[in-house]
C-alpha cells in the first residue's frame, strides 16, 4: 500500500509539466511560465520563484552540485538560474538567457564529467542538439539530428550521448562526444519517445513513448573494472602454503 505523504498546493495556476528535485527541494514548471522552488519540509513550501518563460515550461534540470538550474520553455528559450542569485523577497533573475533554438526547449541534460558544460535539444520546427558553457553562455557546439529531440541523457561512465526523438524518426539515438558520431540508432518505438530515465548503475535506459509502451535498453557499457597489478618480482616459492 502506498500512502500519499503531503499536497503541495498554491503557487501555479494552470497545469505542471516539469519537476526536477535538488535534495529537499521540488523544483515546479507549469503552463503559467512561473518556475517555483518548494521545500518539502517545511509548511510554507515555496521558499524561491523565478521570472516567468514567457511560454509553458518544458524541462527543467538541475546541476549535480545544485548550485546551477536550466529551464527550457515552448516559447523557444533557454535559460540558466544560479542559486547564488535567489532573493528571498523578490523573484530570481536568470544568469543567461538563451534564444538560440527555434522551437520548444524540452530536452536538458548536465554533462556528468564537465560541470559547465549543457546539452540541449530543441522541437520539431528546431531538431538541433546545442551544447552550452554555462560559465560565458557561449553555444560552444550545434548538430542537426534530423528529428525532434524530445529527452537527451548522458552516459555516466564514457563521453556518449544518448537522444530520444519525435517527428519524424521515433528513434534512441546514441552519440560519440565530442565528435558527434552516431554510434547507434534504436528504432522499436512507433510514436514519439518522450522521456528517458536511467538506471543506478547507469547502464540501463527506459524509454516512454507515445506509443504506450515501455521499453529497456543496454546501451550503455558497464565500466570496466581495473585489474590489480602484477608484482613484478614475485617473492620467492609465493606459490606454496606458508607453515606455520
């Protein structure tokens, strides 16, 4: 049996479309625009609200540190929030505004091993995976995938990309980074892949589709275990029962 442990109400008013957690706080996207930080521990749980998308919110995706948050919305932007600039009493202007893309920015992805480094994909009317440095807001690289770009995931263990597509391939799409390369394409779904979420070990994918099915992927290698060295001068009769 699963007990709902808490309703957190008031803040957006239309639907909520994108949720991402930073330790005990629940980070809230809706089709008002508004993105709110809410702090499940406490009873008046919005403790942070950014300045609104001019447009639904699509994704959102925090750093690993926590520190930074990247929002992506339908009307085309992306943008970058530091948590070094939250004001209590006041909404939070972001750090960068991105208006790169030409459709809707869903997609997000941190790099696991370059902590300013971000990916993310744009919309069907856009079918670009960009590539940020969110120390100097510079697009640092841009690929055209063919496809809507609907999830992006890193591989935690080797520099790979892993796309999820729409219109009009409906396909997984795994990149050698930096070059770009497409190393494979995973074509089963139907509809439009929406959501990818990865495993522990991260060497496993789940995909949603539109097409209502679920499907597990290993796609990711698992990391290799390094040997211990070999002595080089072993000790001397090392190979029988020691007596003792």
């Amino acid at each position: 049996m699963v007990l709902q442990l808490r309703t957190l109400k008031g803040g957006h008013r239309l639907r909520v479309g994108a949720m991402d957690w930073n330790n005990h706080i629940l980070t809230t996207g809706g089709m008002d625009g508004q993105i709110f930080n809410k702090d499940v521990r406490v009873r008046s749980h919005i403790v942070e609200t950014y300045t609104r998308h001019d447009q639904e919110d699509c994704g959102l995706k925090w750093l690993a540190s926590g520190q930074q948050l990247a929002s992506g919305g339908n009307d085309n932007v992306l943008q970058i929030w530091d948590r070094s600039m939250a004001a209590s009493n006041a909404p939070t202007q972001w750090l960068h505004r991105l208006e790169e893309h030409t459709a809707a920015v869903k997609a997000l992805a941190w790099c696991p091993f370059q902590s300013n480094l971000l990916a993310s994909g744009g919309g069907a009317g856009d079918k670009c995976i960009k590539f940020w440095n969110t120390h100097t807001s510079a697009c640092v690289n841009s690929v055209v995938t063919g496809s809507q770009v609907c999830a992006l995931l890193w591989n935690k263990n080797e520099s790979e990309l892993l796309s999820s597509h729409g219109f009009t391939h409906n396909q997984l799409t795994l990149w050698k980074y930096p070059s770009m390369l497409k190393v494979a394409k995973l074509t089963r779904h139907t509809s439009r892949v929406l959501y990818m979420a990865q495993s522990p070990d991260g060497c496993t994918v789940a995909s949603a589709a539109g097409d209502e099915t679920l499907r597990f992927w290993n796609v990711f290698r698992t990391p290799e275990v390094a040997k211990p060295a070999q002595k080089k001068n072993p000790e001397p009769f090392a190979h029988l029962n020691l007596i003792r």
